[in-house]
C-alpha cells in the first residue's frame, strides 16, 4: 500500500555497504530522505547518486538521506562504493521495504524513461554508468519520501518512469524548513 504525507516511518533495518545493519531508529529526531532506487546499476540511479553526494553540502548539517538499492549487497558494493555518499546506502535485495512501502514496478515506466529521458540516459551512460550487470528487477520504479523530525512522512513521492526522482530543490527546501522549525539557521 502506498503510504501518504502524515504517516508513521516504518523502520527500515538493511545491510548498509560496509556490510553492517544500518536501521532508521538511529536518525530519531533528525529529517531525512528515505529514496528508494532500482538495481545498483541503473544509469538515472547512478546520476542521481552523483548528484545527492556532490550536491550534499547544500542540505542543512542534520539532515540526511536513506538511500535504498533493489541489489543484493555484493552488487550494491561494486556500483555505490565509488560514489563515496556521505549518507547511508542499504541493500534490500529481498524487496521487502519495497514491498512495505508500496513501491511500484512499471514496464510502461521503464519505456516512458527510455523515451523522454533519452538525454539523461546518454548523460549517465557517458559517465560511465553503464547497466552491464542488472541484478534486481527492471521494472522497479523510484520513489522518495521526506521524513521530519518525528518520525512522520510530509511528502511521498512516487516516480512515474525510472528516471523520475523527488526534484533535488525541493529536497533541499525541506531540509532548509526543518531546520527552520527546530529553531536552527
């Protein structure tokens, strides 16, 4: 079931890259991102990824990003190690935080990307993010949720197509608000 602004966090515990469990209860008290993306491999996964860690230093200093991969970890590894994101990065091979979070797989979605993303493609494929090994579904769509400081989601988005991610301004503009809201900057 999809999950809506006003809802409960559900707690997510997975294999984060340096192989432990990273679990969510330990952001109590701070906003963030929980994103989830498709296999570790995917082009538009890869550019957004390049962009969060290049970009992350516009965030406010507590706010953060889940990122979450439909990869087994040893695949995970060998695509999201070289990005070095200062935020963590889990596996969820098993699909079951896609499944709790009503994430949504799409044929149409990944056709849609392929065909009005055709110059996001080419711009991560020429970065040299290229989908050699696809291990996860094809067919997973993107989606991001805005999480405050108790625990509750204010935003959910769910991706159309593939390439379609939560725009990063307003990403930062949430991160700015919440520190607003605490009394911070």
């Amino acid at each position: 079931m999809k999950r809506q602004p006003g809802d409960k966090l559900t707690h997510v515990v997975l294999p984060a890259l340096d192989g432990q469990l990273f679990d969510t209860r330990s952001l109590e008290g701070r906003p963030f991102m929980l994103s989830f993306f498709r296999f570790a491999s995917c082009p538009f996964c890869n550019l957004r990824m390049h962009e969060l860690v290049t970009r992350f230093n516009e965030f406010a200093d507590d706010f953060t990003i889940v990122a979450v991969f439909d990869s087994p970890l040893d695949n995970l590894q060998r695509h999201a190690n070289p990005h070095h994101a200062p935020f963590a990065v889990l596996a969820d091979e098993n699909n079951h935080f896609y499944q709790e979070y009503g994430i949504e797989y799409s044929l149409l979605g990944v056709v849609k990307g392929m065909l009005f993303r055709m110059p996001t493609m080419l711009r991560a494929m020429m970065r040299g993010y290229l989908p050699l090994r696809i291990k996860g579904r094809m067919t997973t769509m993107p989606a991001d949720f805005l999480i405050d400081r108790s625990g509750r989601i204010i935003m959910a988005y769910y991706g159309s197509d593939e390439g379609d991610h939560l725009p990063f301004e307003r990403v930062k503009s949430f991160s700015a608000s919440e520190t607003r809201a605490s009394g911070g900057g």
